[in-house]
C-alpha cells in the first residue's frame, strides 16, 4: 500500500506536467514533439497498469495457497 501512493503521486506529476501541452495554440514552430510526449505518457500509464494488475494476482494467489 505505501507504493501505491508513491505511484499515484508520481502519475500525478506526470499528468500536470503534460496539462500545459494541451493549451498549446497549434504554434508550428514548437520546440517540443506533443505527440512523443503523449506517446511516453500513455506508456507510463500501461506499465502502471500492468503492475498494479500484477500486484492484485499476486496477492490473490497467495491467498489461495
């Protein structure tokens, strides 16, 4: 239970730290890639995902055995 805050706080961050790219104005000389940002915010978000989702089979074998 202690990680899951650590994990929520950190996917958290991530999201407000991507909130500013969505108020861009569509300038086209952008420095930044919105779209490879998206790409690693979507990814952090299913490894997230996938570890909370094997954490809870974890447990739940254990307790069957």
């Amino acid at each position: 239970m202690k990680k899951l805050g650590i994990y929520l706080a950190a996917a958290t961050l991530v999201f407000a730290a991507a909130l500013p790219l969505s108020a861009q104005s569509g300038c086209v000389d952008s420095p930044e890639n919105p779209t490879a940002v998206l790409g690693v915010i979507v990814s952090a978000a299913g490894i997230g995902f996938v570890q909370i989702r094997n954490r809870i089979r974890a447990r739940r074998t254990q307790r069957t055995k």
